[in-house]
C-alpha cells in the first residue's frame, strides 16, 4: 500500500510567501501616510490661509496743562591771584546764596549743584603766555514750585551781586498723567474713525490687531528770558515778573483694525 506522502516545503514557496508580506507592509505604510495627511487637511479647515483685512486709522488727543515747576541756574564766578583765593571768594558768596534759598524755603531736595570747575587765566604779550589767575565757577540748579518765590529768588542774584543766572525754565514735573489722558483722548478719535469707516463701506469692525504711538509736548521746557543780574556792580534792582504760560501734551496714535 502506498502512504500519503507530507508536502514537502521548497525554495521557491518561502520567497513567495516573503514577497506577499513585503507587499502587505507596503500598503499599510501607504494607508497610514494618505490617513495622517487627511487629518492635517481636516485640521486646518476654516483657517484663513492669507491674513485677515486691516484699516489702519490714526487718532490724536491734545491736553492743555499749567507747568508746576520752574528751574533756574544761579552762580558765580570769581578770579584771583591764587586757586586759594578764587575758591574762598565764591564759596563765601554761593553759601550766602544757599542761606537765601533757605530762608525763601526752597527744599534743600530742589537745589543741586551743576557746574563747579577751576581753570587757570592767562594774559598773552608780544607772542608769550603769562599765568594771569585761576577762574572758579560754581553754578547751582534750583527748582522752584510755588512761582510766588520766583521774583524773590531773581532779586537775590542782584542782592549777592551774581553774576551766573539764566535758563530759567518752566515744566510739568510729572507728564504722565497728562499723556494718560490725551492718549484715551486720541484712542477715541481713532475708535470713532473705524466705526464711521466700517459702517461706509458695510463691513464689520473687528478687534484691534496692532498699535503704536508719538508724544510730543512737556518737552522741552518753556523758557523765559534770561536775567543778567549783578554783571556791573552791586545793589538791588526791582524783582522781575514772570509768566509760566501752559503747555500742550499731544499724544497721536495709529491703531489697526480687523474687519470682519
């Protein structure tokens, strides 16, 4: 009797077996990247692929504001023989100067001393340079709140026989809140151009997606005339009057708008 022989396993079965599962893992990988690749699309899908409409508008707010502060330079300046000298002469006459301010109550806080320096004089004779003395300068800056002290402390230059005053100057001491107010001022102007924008051409006005601002005003200071007082000799001369005026903050913005 014959037997069933068991079937035997050749060369040629095993390659074509590995070539079906090469073929299988070929077209997952492929499915896998065609899913992924839908889900990106399906992602992105009501995003905006250029960048929304803008308007720009420009708004500008003004505040009118009366300076707080005045600041004046006062000194002198004193030349001798010697350095010794020259430096006793305009210590004696700027300490007579602090005793005033004091007695006129200006804050020890509100004087600072700006310019203090020595310097040798010379004279020149037929081609040749000869030491004539030493030149001292002390200058101090001197804020002033209550302007009714002004014209006192003007008088003093006269009184002390100075000879160094000018720059006198008049300033808001803290701008801030006065540009604080004229930028909400120049946001509303800007706010109330968009809207009559957006309504003209039947858009909708949208969030604001960029802003940027320029402030000019307070700055610089407004100055007076200067004074020349105790240039030619001593004695008093009548206080001068002055005026601080106002000045202007003006806060200019430009605000860009989303339409919708």
């Amino acid at each position: 009797m014959l037997m069933p022989s068991e079937p035997s396993s050749s060369p040629r079965g095993a390659s074509w077996s590995a070539a079906v599962w090469l073929v299988a893992i070929i077209l997952v990988v492929y499915l896998g990247a065609l899913t992924r690749n839908a889900w990106r699309q399906n992602a992105f899908i009501g995003r905006a692929s250029v960048a929304p409409y803008t308007i720009m508008i420009s708004g500008e707010g003004k505040v009118t504001a009366l300076p707080d502060v005045a600041v004046l330079t006062l000194g002198t300046q004193t030349e001798r023989r010697t350095v010794a000298d020259a430096q006793r002469e305009n210590t004696t006459a700027m300490n007579q100067l602090r005793e005033r301010l004091k007695t006129l109550q200006i804050p020890a806080a509100d004087i600072t001393t700006s310019q203090y320096s020595v310097y040798p004089q010379y004279d020149w004779n037929e081609g040749r340079q000869s030491l004539r003395g030493y030149q001292v300068t002390q200058q101090l800056t001197v804020k002033i709140r209550d302007f009714e002290k002004i014209s006192p402390v003007l008088a003093t230059v006269g009184e002390l026989s100075l000879n160094q005053v000018g720059g006198l100057s008049f300033a808001i001491d803290d701008p801030e809140q006065y540009r604080q107010e004229a930028r909400l001022k120049a946001l509303e102007q800007a706010k109330q151009k968009a809207v009559a924008l957006a309504a003209a051409a039947k858009v909708r006005l949208g969030r604001i997606v960029s802003f940027s601002e320029g402030v000019s005003g307070g700055y610089p200071p407004i100055y007076a005339k200067e004074a020349a007082y105790g240039m030619g000799g001593g004695g008093s001369a009548p206080a001068p009057m002055v005026e601080p005026g106002s000045q202007d903050i003006v806060v200019s913005v430009t605000v860009g708008y989303e339409l919708e």
